[in-house]
C-alpha cells in the first residue's frame, strides 16, 4: 500500500528503577510519562567522549525490530551509547490503545531523547521515526540536543492519507464503528494493526509543511530503498529540498525496499554512521 505525504511533548519525567535481565543480557528500564503510562527502553553506554545514538522507530513497531537490534550490537561493538526503547502500546510498553493518539508516540520520542541522551545525539529514525526524528529536531525545544539526523524511508506526513486510503475501502458498518471512535484491526503483510479516527486526525498538528522551508540546521542523512513500495523514494529528493541545512545528502539504494534492513543496507547504516561520528 503506498502513502502520499504532503506540543508540547515533554513535562517533569522520572525514571524509575525496574529493571530485567534479557537472555540477550539487555537491561530494560522504564521511563515513567506524565500521564501515569511508562515505556521500556535499554540504555547501552559507552564512551563518554563520543555522541549517543538514538533510534525512533517506525509505525507500529519497537525496539526489537531488526534494525534497533542491529544497531545495538553495532554500538555495543563500536563503544557508542546507545538508546532503543518502546513506544506506548507497543513491545514491553503498556497502554490502553482506546486513548492512545499519536502525540503520546512523538511525545515518548521527546522524553527519551531529554531524559535519556546526552548532549550530543545522533538521532536515528526509520519511517514513521523519521517523521517523529525531523519534526523534534526542527522544534527550538529539542533542536540543540540533536547533533546529527539519519531518516531511512522518512514516512512524513502519513497518518492522515494512509488513514483514508484504508477507511474508503472498509464496508459501511465498520466505517460506522471508525466514526463512532472505536478501533478497528486491520491487516497487511508488515502484520496487524489497529486504526482509529482520532489518532490520524490528531496527527495533523505535527504535520511538516512541505510548503515552507523545514527549520531543522544540523546535518541530515536521507537513506532510503528505490525499491520502496510504501512511501515513494522520491519523496525524499522533496524533503531535502526543503531542509535549511546545507549539510544534507540523499542516499538512494537500489533493490531495498521499506523495511531497508537487508545485509547491504544495514551496513549502508553502518558506514554512514561511521561518516557522521568520525566528521570532525
């Protein structure tokens, strides 16, 4: 199904002390949120001298997705601070999904990168996540904690067209049931997922405008698969357009497709990484 694209996030967090040992002998804690939920994420330091990495993820998807965990080793083996997490609802992340909006999703990204990073961030965020990444980095909240951004397939904009894209061809009763606020679980081949009215139109307020230049001025990485069936390689040539940085760079790779955790591209991950770490 391909998608056309066109807050106050944070108040006073704790961190709270739970931990549990993985059989991947991963430490996941919880970052308490304001309204009562907590996230689950791990934290891996490393050198104090060198940036953390971050990773956002995508729509419907955590910190145990193949590109976090990639990642992970990676940094482990690199001695870079890392961060992965799960956003509300999802992974070992609790929530209620009737209440969830997309808001709580950009606000966990907001909470993670001022409670958890470092002064020096390199931010990384896969589809919907690098919509989450670009719109964090271009607010003056958050834009001096961000050191550098790498968006794969960055999915700007999405909620609101995939949403009617879906509704237009659900029978009757159950755009009724949409329209009445409940949730409705619809399945594709990246796995289940629940829709709801509100948690697309609210979605609007983080909205880029692509009309407008993008106010986001430390260096951005644009990764992004030709072989993209969900969001139109192309889109990302619009993005770059708009950004105000001067130190932006669009990669296209040929024959990776979304998901863009192939061997090759993970290591295109890798490499660039590498280029934005070792910079100076």
């Amino acid at each position: 199904m391909s998608i056309f694209y066109g807050i106050n996030c944070c108040r006073n967090i704790t961190l709270t002390q739970t931990i549990r040992t993985m059989a991947t002998n991963a430490q996941i804690k919880f970052l308490q949120m304001p309204n009562g939920n907590k996230i689950a994420y791990e934290k891996v330091d490393g050198a104090a001298n060198l940036p953390t990495v971050m990773f956002v993820p995508g729509f419907m998807s955590g910190k145990d997705g193949d590109k976090p965990k990639h990642l992970r080793e990676y940094c482990i083996n690199k001695n870079y601070t890392y961060i992965r997490y799960d956003p509300t609802c999802i992974g070992e992340s609790p929530g209620d999904w009737t209440s969830l909006e997309f808001e709580d999703w950009v606000e966990n990204a907001g909470s993670v990168l001022e409670n958890l990073g470092s002064t020096q961030n390199i931010v990384i965020g896969s589809s919907m996540g690098g919509w989450i990444s670009l719109w964090l980095a271009s607010q003056e909240r958050y834009r001096e904690k961000v050191k550098s951004l790498m968006v794969i397939a960055p999915a700007l904009n999405f909620l609101r067209p995939f949403y009617a894209e879906i509704v237009r061809k659900l029978p009757e009763e159950i755009r009724d049931k949409l329209e009445r606020g409940e949730i409705h679980q619809v399945e594709d081949e990246y796995g289940i997922k629940p829709i709801k009215k509100s948690f697309a139109e609210n979605s609007a307020k983080f909205e880029i405008d692509l009309c407008q230049p993008i106010e986001i001025s430390c260096p951005v990485k644009i990764l992004h698969g030709v072989d993209d069936d969900t969001v139109p390689y192309k889109n990302s040539l619009g993005i770059m357009e708009k950004l105000v940085t001067e130190e932006v760079e669009v990669i296209y790779r040929k024959g990776a497709g979304h998901r863009f955790s192939d061997e090759e591209s993970l290591k295109l991950i890798e490499s660039n990484l590498e280029k934005i770490i070792h910079k100076d």
